[in-house]
C-alpha cells in the first residue's frame, strides 16, 4: 500500500469507523481515538495490508480497541452518552421512529449492535462481519437476527405505548 | 418450494439484510403474495434497520501521511548510529579466585614446609641415634673403641677434650670432637636397613672384644672414672657389658664373661630397629607427601605456568 493509497482510505473510511465506533461506544473523545490507533496501526502494516482489504482492516483493529475500551469503561452508562451523541452528531434526524429505534439498540448487548451497526451502516456481509468480529457466518446470522427480533419487539412495545 | 411457514422468519431476516440470492429473493416475494400476513412482519422487520446517518471525522489532517513522512536515512548512516552491545566476559582469574588460589598456594606451601621440618627432624634424630648405635669399622677398632667409649658414656678424657652427647641424641656440644679424630669413623646420615644382622652383629662383637681387651689392658682404670649414664640402646649395651665385665677383671674369667656378653650383645642386636636408607642426593628433589611422590622439577614448572598466566592476564587488563 502506497502513501496514496492510504490517505485514500483515510477519506473512504474514517467516517465510517468514526461513526461505528461512536455508536457503540457512544464516547466522541474515545472513538476518536480509536480512529487515530487504527489508522495508526494501517500506516506502520501497510507494506502487509492490501488497499481491497484496507477497509476490513480498519473495521478489525477499531472493534478490537472499542471492545477494549469497553472492558476498561465498564461501569460507565452507555445509554446517556449515546443520547448525548445522538443531538450533536444528528442534529437533523430527529424523527420518533429514530429516536424509538435508538433507544432499543442501546439496549442490545455489545455484539448485537456492533451486528447491526457493522450490517446497516456498512453493509457488510455475514461473511465479512464474522471476520471482523471473530465470529462464524452462522453465528452472526443467529446473533443478528436474534438482535432484529428484539428491536422489533421493542419497536411494537414502544409504538404501543406512544399510542 | 423451499419457503413455508415454518422458515419464513429466516428467509425475511435474510431478506431484509441482503443475503438472499436472486432465485431465493423472488421466491420470497411469490410467498408474500400468497401470505400478506408475511408481508407486514417483512415491513415491521424493515423498520429495523438504521439509516446510515452522516457522521464526519473532522480530525481527518492527523490522519493523512505524506510522502516526505517516508524518508528514511541512508543505511550507511544508520550504520554508524546503530550500537552493538558488548558482551562483559568475565576473566577466569578475578580478584577473588585470586585470592582464593593464593591463599590455598600458600596453605600448601605451609604444609610441604612442615613436611620438610618433620622429616628434617626425623633425619637428625636418626642420625644421632645411628651414631650412637653406629658400629665401629674393623681396621682401628682398639684406638676407636678407646675413643668412641667414652664418648658414648658421655664424658670424655681431658686429653682427647671435652664432649657432651646427651642422652636424647638432639644436641652435640664439643669443643674437640674424638670422632674426628677417628680415620675410619664415618657417620653416616642415612638410615640404613640392616639387611645383614649377623655381620654387624660380627662387627659389634668384635668391637666388644677388642674394647674388653683394651680394658684388660687399662686394667679398669678409665672405666672407673666414666660417668655412664645409659639411655640409648647402644651405651645401654655397652654399659650392661661393661658392667659385666667389671666385676671379673681378672683374667680368668675374662672368656666366660665375653661369651656372654657376645650372647647379650646378639639377642639386643636382633631387637634392633631396621632403618630405612634415604636418599639424600642433592640432584633428587622428589618431595614425599604421604604416600605420594611430587617431583620438585614439576612443581617449579607448574608455578613458572601459573606466574605467566597471572602476567598474561594482567597485561590483558592493561590493554
């Protein structure tokens, strides 16, 4: 991977590491961080790291570091800080149906919403995000949809209670 | 058809989450439109998902690298910056194996020097002792019995001088020694094992014959004046035949009294201790520790090696 290889993927995905990492984690400081480590890391392997597997990469050693960073700040509340990041990265998507939706994500378990951030916001593959998280095809599939039912039922649960 | 109730839950997750195939996707539509019960599970599933929202780093400056981020120094250069780490060897002979070396050197040289003392001491007292049990050779044994009796006795006549012979054959204090005075007296400082009892048992009584008959013919006169004082085996001899001899100083008895005193003189000798026979040529210089023969020439060479190993590693250091 050249130099211009790499400040391309720092203008490809940034953003998107930037954003998966400060919705789980819900920490701006925290997650910039992260970025900073993984791309970091990129720079000092990219003789290693092919520029097709670049984005993987960075996807790999930021969810790595935010589950570190999540051992370290266990007793911290992640639902409030998400809240917090929610008015100021989104200050334009205010909708119910956002908010309602939010609110049931934060109440998944770690993995279900690096499932669902990585699956909606990336598009990644099963395959893909099995890879990133150390996980099997199956098992990302069983997890995820196991997450989908949840915030379904969340969703109708709230909707109700709007109601 | 592979849809039907049972799986359709998967086949919608899959479907919302762009994992099924094409053949798989239009079955699933077929489906909906045979269930619409199905279809609005498919819309509340929809509602699952995030919108991806629009979130910027804005840090992206810290990021970027640049070409001139790549330069690298010249590997002559680096070369010259890198530094190798020295092993400390230890020497062998440090300080305090010095020490230790030295102090057991001289721990040893302490003990062959305390050999050489012990057998030294050994050696003189043997000597002593041989010479008072020396037998006295054949060619002058009237003039050497006349001189070497009272010497034995431990006093001497004032013609041939005053000498003293203690008891313990340890000290030697004479102005004029008779011995020196006797051609074929020949002291012999070397023990000397007595292979051959019955000639010096030969020798002896032929001393103590001529010595009888010199006292014959002193008639008992210098025997009276000596101060015998008997504490070796040969003065004890002598004495014990003189003693014999006293009594009957007539001539009558004279044989009766040397047979007997042969007799004596024998049963004593083959009581006598063998000596060993050293060896004390000035060119051997075997040292004997114990049962172990160390040669002096080895020694020396070993301590030559040594001193130049010490020299060798003090100049080592030096350098």
């Amino acid at each position: 991977m050249t130099v211009q290889d790499y400040n391309n993927c720092v203008d490809q995905y940034s953003d998107g590491v930037y954003r998966f990492i400060v919705k789980n984690i819900g920490h701006e400081a925290d997650a910039q961080d992260i970025v900073q480590t993984a791309f970091e890391k990129l720079w000092v392997n990219r003789e290693k790291v092919e520029s097709f597997k670049a984005k993987s990469y960075l996807f790999t050693i930021a969810y790595h570091l935010m589950i570190d960073q999540i051992r370290k700040d266990k007793k911290e509340s992640i639902t409030n800080n998400f809240e917090e990041i929610k008015g100021q990265a989104h200050p334009n998507t205010n909708s119910e149906l956002k908010q309602i939706l939010l609110r049931a994500i934060n109440e998944l378990n770690p993995t279900q919403k690096s499932l669902v951030l990585l699956k909606d916001y990336e598009g990644y593959s099963y395959q893909e995000i099995g890879e990133i998280m150390n996980l099997s095809e199956s098992q990302v599939k069983v997890y995820l949809h196991r997450a989908r039912q949840i915030l379904k039922g969340k969703l109708i649960h709230l909707e109700k209670m709007s109601a | 058809m592979k849809i039907n109730i049972q799986n359709i839950d998967t086949y919608l997750m899959s479907y919302i989450d762009n994992e099924l195939s094409l053949a798989d996707t239009k079955e699933l539509e077929i489906f909906l439109e045979a269930h619409p019960a199905y279809a609005k599970e498919l819309a509340l599933l929809k509602q699952t998902i995030l919108e991806a929202d629009e979130v910027v780093y804005e840090d992206k400056q810290l990021l970027y690298r640049y070409s001139e981020m790549e330069a690298t120094l010249p590997s002559a250069f680096k070369n010259q910056l890198y530094r190798q780490e020295t092993k400390v060897v230890e020497g062998f002979f440090t300080m305090t194996k010095i020490i230790s070396i030295s102090s057991v050197a001289a721990l040893f040289l302490l003990f062959i020097g305390y050999r050489f003392y012990i057998s030294n001491n050994d050696l003189s007292n043997t000597f002593f002792s041989q010479l008072n049990k020396m037998p006295f050779k054949n060619s002058n044994v009237g003039s050497l019995a006349n001189t070497a009796q009272p010497s034995i006795n431990g006093k001497l006549d004032k013609d041939n001088g005053e000498a003293l012979i203690t008891a313990d054959n340890n000290i030697i204090a004479s102005k004029n020694l008779a011995l020196e005075k006797v051609p074929n007296f020949k002291i012999v400082n070397k023990k000397q094992i007595v292979s051959d009892k019955q000639k010096q048992s030969d020798i002896e009584v032929s001393n103590l014959i001529a010595f009888n008959s010199n006292e014959q013919n002193a008639a008992g006169g210098s025997i009276s004046e000596t101060n015998i004082t008997p504490n070796s085996n040969t003065p004890e001899l002598i004495n014990k035949t003189i003693a014999e001899l006293e009594p009957t100083n007539n001539n009558e008895t004279t044989n009766e009294s040397s047979k007997q005193a042969i007799a004596n003189t024998k049963t004593q000798l083959e009581e006598k201790e063998n000596y060993e026979n050293i060896d004390t040529d000035d060119h051997d210089r075997s040292v004997y520790i114990a049962n172990l023969e160390i040669d002096g020439d080895k020694i020396r060479g070993f301590s030559r090696r040594i001193n130049a190993i010490f020299k060798r590693n003090k100049n080592d250091k030096q350098k």
